[in-house]
C-alpha cells in the first residue's frame, strides 16, 4: 500500500507532535488531530470493508455512521471520526480482523 495519504492540511496546525503507530509504523500527527485524520494524512484508506474486498474512508466524519471503526493492537475499537490521537497509540488496520 502506498504511504500517499487521501486527507492534506490546508493550514499546517501548531501544536505538540504525537506520535503513534499504524501497522507498526511511526507517524505523526498533531495535538488535537483526530485518529481519522492521523490515519487519513498517511494513508489513502482506514481500514478493509468487512463484507467485500474493498477499502472505506469513513463516510459522515462525525460519528453518526459505524463505518470509522478501528482496532488498536491492545484489542479496543474506538471510532476514529471521534477519538483524538494520544501518544504511543497503536493502530491495526492491516492487522486483526475489526469484527
């Protein structure tokens, strides 16, 4: 999978530097960021579609949908539209299956 994020900054944010881990690689997001937007700046999709051979992005970005599930490597599922990055996170997209 390629490292091309789908989400860019328009307005580059102040703020600490968190860094967390998707897959097991190191990135950075800002304080404040939401997981959604972390994984969205790094990569082109958040996770695999449970019911097809098809990657999702999110789909209403506020929580409303159950669409931005993901799992961290402890075995919790938070909703990345809703959940802001914290240090040391470590997210399994490609990883465990998100049932």
């Amino acid at each position: 999978m390629t490292d091309a994020g789908l989400f860019q900054r328009l307005v580059e944010r102040t703020g600490r530097v968190i860094v967390l881990r998707i897959d097991g690689v190191p990135v950075e997001a800002r304080e404040g960021d939401l997981l959604i937007t972390a994984i969205l700046l790094h990569r082109p999709s958040l996770r695999r579609f449970e019911f097809a051979d098809a990657m999702r992005a999110g789909f209403c970005l506020m929580a409303a949908c159950q669409d931005c599930w993901v799992q961290l490597a402890d075995g919790r599922r938070l909703r990345a539209c809703s959940t802001p990055v914290a240090e040391g996170m470590d997210v399994l997209i490609e990883g465990p299956s998100h049932d």
